[in-house]
C-alpha cells in the first residue's frame, strides 16, 4: 500500500496468514505504531529491531525490488514466453554444477 495505517496493516496481515503459516513467526518492526498495533491485535509476535536484522533484511528486500525492476524493464516489450524462456536458461545456468 502506499498509504501505512494500522487497518491497511491489518488487511496485509490477513492475507498473508490466508497464504503462509506465520503463526510461530518472529516479525521484525521498526518503532511504527501502526505495525505493533496490527500485529498486536493479530495475536502475532513481534520484536522492535531498529538496526541489525531488520535492516539486513531490508537491504535484501530493496535489492530484490531494484533486480525485479531492472528485469522487468529488460523485458517489458517481449512476449511472456520469451522471458519465461530465458528465466529457465538462467536457472539452469545459475544451478548448473561448476
């Protein structure tokens, strides 16, 4: 969303639990209140981090976003099975004993 309250919060939260078991997870916030509230009322469990984990795990996220970006300019005018072709030579390349 490009908005953050706690019922946008909460409407992630939802969807999320309708698609992956996160009931035993660990999430790492920021000090937003909107996200401790959200989770709170979720029963969720959370840990305030402001530096160390969360923010490796935010650069990981950020590089993903950037490489999915970049990708997806790279093949924005080809057909779909053009770059589904391609996905799968990179990851049999990628995985490709060396």
């Amino acid at each position: 969303f490009s908005t953050t309250t706690t019922a946008l919060t909460e409407i992630f939260l939802r969807e999320l639990r309708e698609k992956h078991d996160v009931e035993s997870a660990v999430f790492l916030v920021d000090g937003a209140q909107h996200l401790q509230t959200a989770l709170a009322r979720a029963s969720l469990r959370f840990q305030t981090e402001r530096n160390g984990n969360r923010n490796a795990i935010e650069r990981i996220f950020r590089e993903l976003k950037r490489r999915t970006s970049s990708f997806s300019n790279c093949f924005s005018h080809v057909e779909p099975q053009t770059a589904e072709n391609w996905l799968q030579a990179f990851a049999a390349w990628l995985n490709a004993p060396n």
